[in-house]
C-alpha cells in the first residue's frame, strides 16, 4: 500500500503492525492515543510532600490601602491612566470613601481580618456603554517597626 504524497505539507505515513495509515485525522488520533498513554500515568497512590509557605515565614507586616479606582474596561489597554475619562475615584487614604463612592453607593469601607488581609464590599455597578470594569487598588506593605501614619488602616463611620 502507497499513500498519495501530492502535499507535501501532510505528516508522513505511519506503519502500525501491517497497517500504513495515510489519513492526517487518523495520525493525528493515533498520536493523541500514544500521548495520552505517557501523561495518564496512575499516581493517584503518590503522597506528595508538605512544603510549606516560607515566602512570609518571619516577616511581621501589614498592609494599607492607599486609593482605589474604577475604570471603564475599554480604556485600559489603549489609554493612560491620568487620561482615561471612565474612571471614578472610589477610595483614598486621605479622605477614605469618595463622594461619588458615598452617594452611589459603591462600596463599603475597608476592613481588615487580620494584618495582611484587607477587604471592602463593593456593589455592582458599570460605566454607560461599557459593561465592563477594571478596580485597581494601590496598597502599602509596611514592617510592623514602622511608625508611618499611612501604614495604619484608616477607617471612617458614616452616619
């Protein structure tokens, strides 16, 4: 048996046993077959060893929200920041929550679980005609040692 060789972009034939396959789909199926053989190998009894997180091990730090901003999705990649006209300023160290985040009612103020988890409820929303949104969020890492005012979390009650 001969295969028609008129392309020659087309994988070469291949001889399994006696057999000498011509079609690309049934190559491609063989090899996925031989493939797919080597990687589902049986693990499943394979204890893989405890490495612990040392990333953090040792260091006393905690982290400070420093703004949050909302910008329409479509700007993103094209625009630079400072010039990007779907964007509202939702939280700042100095002044926490902004008017617009208070009067839309867009989120909530920031609230912390312990020193390096920092969280604030956010609530839907989106920019005319455009559905989707990027929130990009400046935080401060600061030494526990460190005495900088901006390195506490700052939180305001609003009546």
């Amino acid at each position: 048996m001969k295969c028609d060789s008129s392309d020659s972009r087309n994988i070469p034939p291949l001889q399994i046993d006696e057999d000498l396959i011509c079609d690309d789909t049934e190559k491609a199926k063989i090899f996925n077959d031989y493939f797919c053989g080597q990687s589902n190998l049986d693990d499943s009894n394979t204890h893989l060893p405890d490495i612990p997180d040392t990333r953090t091990e040792g260091l006393d730090y905690s982290i400070s929200p420093q703004n949050c901003t909302a910008y329409g999705d479509n700007e993103r990649a094209v625009v630079e920041k400072a010039n990007r006209t779907k964007r509202v300023q939702l939280w700042t160290y100095t002044e926490c929550l902004s008017d617009d985040a208070i009067n839309l009612h867009l989120m909530h103020n920031f609230k912390s679980s312990t020193d390096k988890i920092v969280y604030a409820e956010m609530f839907g929303f989106h920019f005319d005609f455009d559905a989707d949104i990027t929130i990009e969020c400046d935080v401060k890492v600061c030494p526990k040692s460190k005495s900088d005012p901006s390195c506490t979390l700052k939180t305001v009650s609003i009546l």
